[in-house]
C-alpha cells in the first residue's frame, strides 16, 4: 500500500487538506486544546473549537499559526500529526509527498519552520507553494497564459494580493489583516460603545450574520450576549449591520489600499487584461457581505467571488499535486 500526496491548506483559521485523487477531506479549525500543568494535548480542530473562551483554568485553547505562519511549531506539530493520522494517508512503508501553501512575503526563517513542522508530522518530502498562486489555480483562473490575472486571497490572519502570468507572480503584497482581524474589530467596537465585552466566537457570529462592509447595502439586525463592563453582570443588545460597517471600516480601506498598491505596480499591458478579467476574491474572509461591491468600486475593476472562496487553495494544491512530479525536479520556492 503506497502513501498518497497531500496537499495543506496551512491556515491562520483553518487547516483544510487535500489528498491525491479523493478531493478536500479535512476542513478543520487550527485550534489546539491543552493541559497547560503536563502540555498534554486533549483536542484538535472542532472540538478544541468548541472550547474557545470556555476552558477552565489549566486547559488552553491555543490557535499555534498567527498571521499565516507558526507562533507555535511544537502544538503545530502536534496539529498537524492529529489530521494526517485522522486522514490516514501513510503507506505500510512509505510517507506522503505534502504540498503546503504559505503568504508571500514570510522570511526564510518561516519556510523552515513550517517544512520542519511538516516533515516531524510525517511527511517524506514537503514542497512550499505562494497561496495566492494556488488560490488563483483553485478559483479556475488560467494564470500559465500570457496574461494578467489578478486575486486577493483574505484568510483568517493575512491577504495576499498578488496580479499573476506564465504560472508565476508579477507583483504582489501581503498584510497581516484579515478575517481575524475583522473579528476582533467587532469585539472591540462593541466593548467601546455599548461597554459589553464579548468573546471571539460571537463576534463570528455577528460578522457571518449582520456584518456588512459596504455602506448601505445590508440591513440585519442580530442579539448578543456578554458580560456588562460596569456591573459585571450578563446583558443582551442588539446590533444591526450599520454598526458593523462602520467598525471594520479602517481594516478594509488597508485591504483597498494594499489592491491599489499591487495595481499601481502591474505592466500597463497586464492592467488592460485585469480590466477584461476582472479580479477574483478568494479566502473565507472574502466572503464578507459587500467586500466585492466595495473593491468593485474602488478599484474601478470588476471584482468576483470564486465559487467556493474557502477552499479554492486547498482545491489549487489538489490541481498542483496532479503535476507534483514535474516540480519534483525543481525547488517550488
């Protein structure tokens, strides 16, 4: 029985995995439950997920990748071996190829890191890919022509915005901001106003459901749940999706400014397919209401959602996987 390769949509929020020949398998939370007294693992992905801000004293819900590379390589590991056995890809005798996608701009010292995490995991040989290359093959977009293609793949903690052709990048930028970010803005925003402090899950939850970040284009109200700033008591409020634009406001004209840089610096020749093309949103974070209107607008382009934004890397490793053996000849990054 031979192993098959895997390709590892390593992400900030959520580890998805493909296998060669099967499709998307896993698609889990990056969260890792511990006992924080002997550093015992007690649950990984949904059910460490379910435990976020709900843990008593001595276990830890520990989210080990931040801003798209590892804060943490022994509980990455530990993650990582978790889902590759759930999966069970290894051969009798032999270890799965792994294809894995990381942001564009991380340091050499980063790369190390997650090929070290990989290969402890159980990997024979690991090959590092940019996402937003393989989010624009996952999406369906012909980036081995000559001509502009352009994506902005926003993930749970970077967006890499990159304008690709001939199979490679042309220009592109990555910023620490994305979904994450958009949460925690929420929290924030609701902590000042309305002095109710309120945990990462529900602040999700408004985005998901209320939030908006195009300025009129929604109109949803939701019911949330905290704890009181000043009496310290439990207190219910409602929010509606006005409220939200306003508060993710600032990240997203970073997101606009970061598309408009990457623009700025494309050939004018590749500008003129993009206009033709369009641009292509992928990344679950794109899939906040109104994000394409928005940077439809600003950007004077058309802007499109892929058809399934959160997995298109993971798809995008499947497509490369198919072809692992003609890069097996050449270092992927």
């Amino acid at each position: 029985m031979f192993s098959r390769d895997i390709g590892i949509d390593l992400g900030t929020a959520n580890v998805l995995i493909h296998v060669k020949g099967k499709g998307i398998v896993l698609n889990e939370p990056a969260v890792v439950a511990m006992d924080r007294h002997n550093g015992k693992v007690l649950a990984v992905g949904e059910e460490a997920y379910l435990m976020v801000g709900r843990t008593p004293g001595n276990i830890e819900a520990i989210r080990p990748l931040k801003d798209g590379v590892i804060a943490d390589f022994d509980v990455t590991e530990a993650m990582l071996r978790h889902f590759i056995n759930k999966i069970n890809v290894r051969g009798f005798m032999s270890k799965p190829r792994m294809l894995i996608c990381c942001p564009t701009n991380i340091t050499k010292v980063e790369q190390k890191a997650i090929k070290e995490a990989a290969e402890k995991s159980g990997g024979r040989k690991v090959y590092l890919e940019e996402e937003p290359k393989v989010a624009a093959i996952g999406a369906g977009m012909e980036i081995f022509q000559p001509s502009g293609n352009m994506v902005i793949d926003i993930g749970g903690g970077t967006t890499d915005v990159a304008v690709l052709s001939m199979g490679d990048i042309v220009t592109a930028e990555s910023i620490k901001l994305a979904g994450d970010t958009f949460d925690h803005d929420i929290l924030q925003y609701i902590k000042k106003k309305y002095k109710l402090l309120i945990g990462e899950r529900t602040s999700e939850d408004i985005k998901i459901q209320v939030g908006t970040v195009f300025r009129d284009s929604r109109d949803e109200t939701i019911e949330i749940r905290g704890r009181d700033m000043v009496s310290g008591l439990p207190k219910t409020i409602t929010v509606g999706s006005a409220e939200i634009e306003e508060a993710l406001r600032e990240s997203v004209s970073l997101i606009v400014q970061a598309a408009k840089a990457v623009l700025e610096r494309t050939p004018p020749e590749l500008s003129a397919d993009i206009i033709d093309r369009g641009v292509i949103l992928t990344g679950g974070g794109a899939m906040i209401h109104g994000l394409d209107q928005l940077l439809a607008e600003e950007l004077k382009v058309p802007v499109l959602l892929a058809e399934e934004p959160m997995n298109c890397v993971a798809t995008g490793t499947g497509m490369m996987l198919s072809n692992i053996d003609k890069i097996e000849g050449k270092k992927i990054i």
